[in-house]
C-alpha cells in the first residue's frame, strides 16, 4: 500500500520509512539519503543552548494553509516551504503563496545546511510539471511566485530547459503573474543561465549562501562563491533590466567585515536584491549554529547593505530567501517591523 509521507513523497507502508540521514527507494526507482545528509556516527559538534524568543514561529495551522497543502500535494509538486523544513511555513501558506520546487524533491548535492533529500535521479522528470505548476499558480490565483528547484547535475543543461518550461506555461496561463526564478548555478554554463533569464521571469536569484571563506563545507564541493557571482553577473549582463537577486544565511561563523566585503561583490556583480536571515540547523546531522544573530544587528546589516546601493535588503532571524518575495521593493523590510518574523 502506498501514502505520501509528510514530505509528500509516496512510500510503501510495508517497508519503514527512512529516518533522517538514512537512504531509501523512491517511486521513481532511485536512492536518495533522507534530509541530505547522511547520519552522523559520532556524537556532533557542541550545540548552542534554546533558541532566543526572536526564533520562535507558530504551528502551521488555518484553512487557507490546508487548502494551499492540499492543492501542491493534489498537482504532485514540491514545495522548498515543505522540504527545506521552513519556519514560515504557516505565513505564507496562510497568505495564499507558496515557493514550488520543481524537477522532484531529491537535490544531486548534499549541502551541509540544507534538509532537501539527496541523490541522483539519473535524468527522470515529471513531463507533467509545466502544466501542473501553471494550473496550481492558476487556481492560487497568485500575482507573485517564486519558482525554485533542487540542483540536477544528473541533467546536461541542470535542468534549465525544463525550469524554463515551466516558466512560459506559468505565464501562458496567468500572464499577469510576476515569476521570480530562484535558480540553481547550473554549474556555471552562461547557456543554461541565459534559457532561464529568456523565459519572461520578472526576478533572477541565485543564492551565495554565505561568506567566500565558509564556502566549503558548508555548501557541496561543486558549488562556489566565485560561480555564484558569475552566475549573476552573467544574467544581468544579458538581461540588464531584470532584477537580480541573492541570500545569505548568518550564524555560520562568519564576521562582520567579511558579511560587508560579500556585499561588496555582489553589489560589483550587478546584484540588486539581497536576503540575510538566521540559519538553524534543521538537524542533529547538519552543520551546528555558530550563533545566534540579535534582531538588532540584522537591521545594522541591512542598513549597510542599503547603503552600498542594493535596492532592497529584508533583513531578520526569520526571513528565509524567498519569504515574502512579492513585498521586497515596498522598502520596509517587508513588514518585519510591523510585527513579521525577526
């Protein structure tokens, strides 16, 4: 018998379900290790004590988060909200948005701070995606959507012909729809990143992730600071009217002069729109929390980063790379100080 489990995922209910950092078969036939990261055999690093009240998000709960969880279950999409273990899960369903995932719910890299599954689909995707994906922005009625997707090395392009697809079918159907495409690197290839900037999306974003020097481990081997900046120089150079967009995580062990000098190139790659929020560690095998960044510091940051030219900076212990995409150029910190979360 199958069920979708709580990531959406089908699986059989004569085999246990794979616990966190273990493998499993999924539906399509491959392996992939539950939450990215595979077990830890030896006690881990040294973890900070309770998270400060800042950090602190309410249950998802409501009738529109029902209907939303219902709706991206019932087109079999995947949503980062969902596999990334997001806490702003409850507030922006109940809004009404969502950020989809496209091309599965298994990533081919395993990023020490990301809980999507890990593996390697060898070249499978939904040929119903595209239509899936515009008819549930549809029904949404959404005015705003972010497109993201897991990493397909397994893919010649990375996956953007298909990312690109789903983009045109979106705006086929709601061609008032703003998209933003929060994309992977594509490995660097200007082509794959030039199919996606054609596409009509409205925003290009691709995430550095945090400072050049934690780079490694924090992010997979075959990601890099210096590709990500190119990345985005790249798809502002061939689209210099787009916005350009990118996020960081704080917490890792980074420093203050190290946070400003990355501004400092993006700002020098074209970048436009910037997101800092807090990473926690979604769990006991992924990397620890260096610290715990206070609200206030969030808001000095942000101020250095709008002092440095970036249009938007929505900055806070809660805001996660996508969160509220559709406010960032209100410039009020998409609310936070109206009582958002951070």
């Amino acid at each position: 018998m199958q069920v979708n489990d709580f990531k959406g995922i089908p699986v059989n209910l004569e085999r246990p379900l794979a616990g966190s950092g273990e493998k499993y078969r999924t539906a399509q036939g491959f392996t992939a290790i539950r939450d990215g990261v595979k077990r830890a055999k030896a006690p881990g690093e040294r973890v900070l004590g309770a998270k400060p009240r800042w950090l602190r998000a309410p249950m998802p709960a409501g009738a529109r988060f029902e209907s939303v969880r219902r709706m991206v279950h019932d087109h079999r999409l995947s949503t980062v909200c969902e596999e990334a273990h997001c806490p702003n899960i409850g507030e922006c369903w109940n809004a009404g948005t969502a950020t989809l995932m496209l091309m599965g719910s298994v990533c081919t890299r395993a990023c020490r701070f990301c809980a999507v599954d890990t593996g390697n689909p060898r070249g499978w995707l939904d040929p119903d995606e595209p239509a899936n994906a515009a008819r549930t922005v549809a029904l949404l009625g959404l005015g705003y959507v972010v497109l993201t997707s897991v990493d397909r090395d397994d893919l010649a392009d990375g996956g953007a012909g298909h990312f690109a697809a789903c983009v045109r079918a979106i705006k086929g159907e709601s061609p008032q729809t703003a998209v933003e495409a929060l994309t992977p690197d594509f490995q660097g290839q200007p082509a794959a990143v030039e199919a996606v900037v054609n596409s009509g999306i409205e925003v290009f974003a691709q995430n550095v992730e945090t400072v050049e020097r934690l780079t490694h481990p924090v992010r997979d081997p075959r990601a890099g600071y210096r590709q990500t900046l190119d990345v985005l120089r790249h798809a502002k150079r061939h689209r210099p009217g787009m916005l350009t967009k990118t996020s960081l995580m704080l917490g890792l062990g980074e420093t203050t002069d190290e946070l400003l000098t990355t501004m400092d190139e993006l700002r020098a790659a074209g970048c436009d729109l910037l997101t800092l929020g807090q990473y926690l560690r979604p769990t006991a095998n992924h990397l620890p929390v260096a610290r715990f960044v206070a609200p206030e510091e969030f808001a000095r940051y942000r101020e250095a980063a709008l002092a440095r030219g970036f249009r938007e900076c929505v900055s806070g212990p809660m805001v996660r790379s996508s969160y509220r995409a559709e406010r960032a150029l209100e410039r009020n910190n998409c609310g936070l100080a109206a009582g958002g979360p951070g």
